[in-house]
C-alpha cells in the first residue's frame, strides 16, 4: 500500500517466507510417521508418502507420483492456476494430488469439486491441518507452489 518508505524510516523488519527450521526438520519433525536424515531419505520419504496416501484415503502406492499443494485460498496464492492445471495432467500422467488449505469459500468449492471430479486421483482438505501439512512436506515427491504475485 505504497508504505514501504515509511516502514523503512521506522526501522520495521520482518522474516520474509521463512520457516523455522527446527520445526520442520525431518529427524525430530513431531508431525512425521518416520523421521528421517540424510542417510535414511529415500526410504524414509517413501514410508512417509505411504503414510499420507493412506491418511487422506487415496491408493498407496509408492510408484504414482504425489504432488502436494499447500497454501492460502486466495487469489494472490493462484489455488485457481493450480486447480486448472489439474484435468491437464492426469489426462496424460497417472498422478496423485493432495490439495490442503482454507480461505476464499470459492476456491475452497473449486478444491472440492476437483475431488470429486477425480475419486481416487485427487484429495481436497479444505482446514487448517499442521499435521498433515508436514506430512505432505515430508512424503509427497512433488510440492506445487503457485502464486500470482509476492508482495515481499
């Protein structure tokens, strides 16, 4: 909102789309079905994976690719890019997407009539989930991350 001179005058700083990394680190992530390193990735992603596919009720299978998408409901977050591109996908590839995230109540309709439209394929949890969002993290071989614009 055209401020940024008067915040800069002020001495306001933020962390700009940072994460803690204690928190989402995988060998004592809390949230995790298998904590894992670096030694330990390949398998430990793969029981992860199976772990979420069988949490949010899609075929487990370690061979299907598992795109994820976690974020904001909001147009600024481009949740419709990602919903659009969806049909265009698995009508060539044998993938899975789990989709997690709230806001705008019409792309939290778009996120569950694109379920719907694909059973089996794609899973739509429209809440907020902490949990799930570091499983997805943690076991999906694909993390979308759409956006139309960063304000930062």
């Amino acid at each position: 909102c055209e401020l940024d001179n008067i915040m800069r005058l002020t001495g306001i700083t933020g962390i700009v789309n940072g994460m803690d990394v204690s928190e989402w680190d995988p060998t004592k992530d809390k949230f995790l079905t298998v904590n894992y390193d670096i030694t330990t990735a390949l398998e430990g992603k793969a029981l992860n994976k199976e772990a979420l596919q069988a949490e949010v009720g899609l075929p487990v299978d370690r061979k299907v690719p598992l795109v994820a998408f976690i974020g904001r409901l909001e147009e600024q977050k481009g949740p419709d890019v990602m919903i659009a591109a969806i049909p265009e996908i698995l009508k060539d590839e044998d993938v899975q997407i789990v989709l997690l995230g709230t806001g705008k109540k019409k792309f939290e309709r778009l996120l569950k009539s694109v379920e719907e439209k694909f059973p089996g394929k794609v899973r739509a949890v429209v809440r907020f989930n902490a949990p799930l969002a570091h499983q997805m993290m943690a076991g999906a071989d694909v993390l979308a991350v759409t956006s139309r614009f960063e304000p930062c």
